[in-house]
C-alpha cells in the first residue's frame, strides 16, 4: 500500500512536476535520487550526473549555480549572494549589488557544515572537509580545510593512503567485493567485523 | 481564500498574541516582518527596527540579549549562557553560574553558522562572516572572520570596494534605480544579465 | 488530557519501544530523558548515566560509538564514517572504506555546531568548544576549540575560575542553594538579578 503510494508519488514528481514538496516528504528520495529530481526541476544553471544531496543541502540561488559529474554535497551551505548587502545599503545609504556564481566541477566532496562564498570555483577532483569556509578558489586534486579554507593536502596522496589502509582491514575481502560505497546485504556482516575490531570482545563497561 | 486565512492570522498573532506558532509556519514571515513580530513577543531585553531574523535565527535567552536598529541575523546562534554547566557541576561536585548579556549594536550583520558567545558586544556598523565564532568583542567598524573570530577588515573599506564593484557591472543602472536590496519586478531582468554575465552563452555542458 | 497522552506515549516508547518517533515529536524529552531513551533504543555502542543530548544532536551511526557517564552533546555531530568514500570510489575507480569508532569517555560537553570526526577519542574531563572541527584525539582534561580543534586550556583551571567568578555574582547565594544547573522555580528569580546587572534600571533604549 505505502508502496505504491510512493511509487505514485515519484511518478508524480518526476513526470508531472506536481506535488514535489510531498515527495520529498513522503518518499525520503537518497542523495543521487535527489539529485535526479532536482536536475530537473532544482532550477539550478547545471547539474550534472551522479550528483549526491542532503535534504539539508542549502543552496537558496541555485540558477547561479553549476555542479558538475559525481559531486557529493552533504549538509552544506553554496551561497551565489551576499547576504549582507541590504544592511550595508540601509547602513551607508547606498546602493550595492553582490551576487556571483559558484562553480562546482566533476569529482568534488564538500563536507558537513562547509560553506561556499560567491565567486568559488572547487575542483576538479576536490575536497572541501568538514566546517570549512570556502572564500577563494580550489585548485584541481586539492583537499582545503578551516576557516576560511587553505590547502591542507592532496586528493590523489589521500587516495592512495586510503587504499593501503582499506587492504589492511580484517574485512578488506568483503569491500574488494562491493559495489559502490553501501551495500544493504553486505552491511551486518561488516556491522560485525567493525564492531568486533573496533571494541573487542570486552564488555561495554570499559568505556 | 488563503490569503485570508494568512491575513487573519498575522491579525491574531499581532493583535492578540494568539496562534504565534500557527502564524510562523503558515505564513512564513520575511525576515524584517518576524523581527516586527519578535519585538513584541519574542522576550528581547531590546529588538530595534529593521531587525531581520531568519526562522532558523538560534537565540534561547532573548531576555539576556539586547539589539539596535538595521540589524540582520541570518541562520546564526546567539548565546547568552554557558551550556556546560550543567556537566561540570556534576563532574566537580561545584555549583557554577555562567550567564551573560549579549549587545549587538546598530548596523550589524552576522553570517551564516555564525556563534555569538556570553559576554559579548558587537558593533554598531559591523559585520560577523559566515562560520565565526564570535567570543570577544566586536570593535566599531570591524569586520571580524574565523574560529576564534579575529578582525579581519573595515566595514567602510568594504563597502567602497563593493560601490567600484557594483559600477562595474553590466546591470550598475538597474541597481543604481533599485530600493532596498530586492525588486521582485526587478529580478526576472537582473536574473537574465547575471547569467548571461556568469556563465556565457555557451551550452551548460562546458562545465 | 495532554498529560496522559504524554505519560501513555512514553510509556509505549519506553516499556515497549512504540511509537517512538511520536514520542520524541510530542513529547518533547528533555536532554537526559531523551539519553535514557537512546540508551536502551538508539543503537548505541554504549552510552552511559546522565548523557544529555538535544533532538538535533546528529549521531548517524550510533552502533560505532561509546559514550560514558556524564556526557553533554548539544547541536553537534559525530561521525563515525567518512561521507567521501562514494565519491571517490567512483573518481579514482577504486574500492575504500573508511568507518571508525568514536570514543567519549566521562565527562565531557561538546559544544553547539561541533564536529567529532572517525577514530577520535575525547576525555575524560574535556571540553570541544562551540564550532570546533575535532579531527584527533582530546586528551584528558583539555579543552579544544578552532578548526582543526587545538588544545586551548585546562578543564580544571577553567572550573577554578568560574568558581571565583560564581562567588562573586550579586546572585551567588541563590546559586548555592540550587540543585543541578537550571532550577524553573529559581529561575524568576534569578532573570530578575540578572537583567538589573547586565542592563541596569537605565530605558532599553540607550542601545
């Protein structure tokens, strides 16, 4: 019954642009399904494939904005105006205008809680960590961090570190076989391998 | 029909004090109507004109907070107490009170994730970035950036770098006949030379 | 009325593990309570005594993580996994996982908008301030803030002064007498102190 209930309301969304809010609602679409709709109807200047959203991801001026192929945008802020433009304007009786693009490219991460200043290009092959505060350009392969964000290392030394670390796991069989980054099936059974590894056979009590 | 309904509540809410919550979510007020709103109901010490506050604007002790005219609060946090008091009286065996007043003056903008802390007063004419955490005054004038927030610039300096800027533009003579800091008549038209201005006239793919 | 729908809906929540997501919507636990309930139904590796959390405390996975006795958790988030892997999967063709367990051992508050990252242990006796990105570990006894968070200070030393400061409060005696942090039938009391301290007899207006 629910299920076609959602099933329907997707249809709706998808096909017919009616009821969206709903949808978003009801369905609890996952990142890239979210990011398939709002391709659509997000309003946004591009938006490419294999583009990963939030609920939460807070971009308010999306026509100014450009993401390219597999982006991940967590709960993060992309901001294309100056918000403190009609202070400024009250405060010293004049009359400015601050809006700019944001640029995403194709492989870039912005993690929880970064936020994106007007005039940004990030990427390609970029990371923006946790809580930082873009304000200038990220260069290819680059990983920025803090506020506001400086370079703090590379994607591709990151991903080789990652790689070595991935094949010393007790379960680096299981993820050689996985598909993507999430596998439903595969999961209580790495559950248990993590669990085990990360806090032993002891009791709870320890901690 | 739902104009009326949203009318009739914005009545009940401002005359009576009646429905608040209901008056919130239906009817969505702009930033500088919830400020109006706010300033009767929202227990500030003070709340002056043209306060704008988003839904989200955090402020748990308005009682202990203070502010002036033409002052814009986006999706930031003020606080007037200490929150880990309550840990540390237990994890001591002590009796601790941390609660201080917060005085944001005239002319004041506070970015985005921004974090005001107990104590502390800022401005008047002073803008707080986006992502601050803000835990010592904020001096006449400064602009203030960073985790802890340190001056990082001068509100008039800013604001004659944005007037050359806002000259420069292909759209400076729709601003230059523009009130305020949003026409929505004016927007379709603005919206149309910004992208244009942005991203070319080339195809969306070449991002 | 409201009573006993509130009594009979964490009483379902609690006993029988019910309608649990009507509980935390309508009956709005306070943080202790709400700890209570998470320690028997979130998932949580472990989660000791009086764990306060609020209903936007953003812990998704729960099942790597140990939390001990007398842990404050405000509006910040631990993650256990790193929210980049799919990302880069995809970019570099490669196969990663990157899951960590997180470690909050007695005593510790994390402040608003923190950020606890995979592997990192923190305590006991720490404090994470407002807005701090905790990328390694917190030793016993330290307080960190900033992004990446640094150690800025010792708890005990912090817990000395605001002794002193306590004692020297017009209310400090009130303070003496009160159980715990917050007391709602001294609270009356003790806003009336305190707005007469912070802002004087002086009009409201002179901000």
């Amino acid at each position: 019954m629910i299920r076609i209930v959602k099933r329907t309301l997707r249809w709706l969304a998808f096909e017919h642009g009616v009821a969206k809010g709903l949808y978003r609602r009801i369905c609890k679409p996952t990142g890239e399904e979210l990011g398939d709709f709002l391709r659509r109807y997000g309003r946004f200047h591009h938006l490419g494939e294999h583009v990963s959203l939030r609920p939460w991801t807070n971009i308010p001026d999306p026509q100014y904005v450009s993401i390219g192929n597999n982006v991940q945008l967590t709960h993060c802020s992309i901001f294309a105006h100056d918000g403190s433009i009609a202070m400024l304007n009250r405060a010293y009786n004049v009359k400015l205008d601050r809006v700019d693009r944001v640029v995403i490219k194709d492989n870039v991460y912005i993690g929880h809680q970064a936020i994106v200043l007007p005039g940004v290009t990030i990427g390609p092959n970029a990371l923006v960590a946790a809580g930082a505060v873009v304000s200038k350009d990220v260069a290819e392969g680059d990983i920025v961090a803090g506020v506001p964000a400086r370079p703090v290392g590379r994607l591709d030394k990151l991903v080789e570190k990652l790689r070595e670390q991935t094949s010393q796991l007790p379960w680096a069989e299981l993820i050689e076989q996985r598909e993507g980054a999430f596998d439903p099936d595969m999961e209580p059974q790495l559950e248990r391998y993590r669990i085990s590894y990360f806090f032993g056979s002891e009791s709870t009590s320890r901690w």
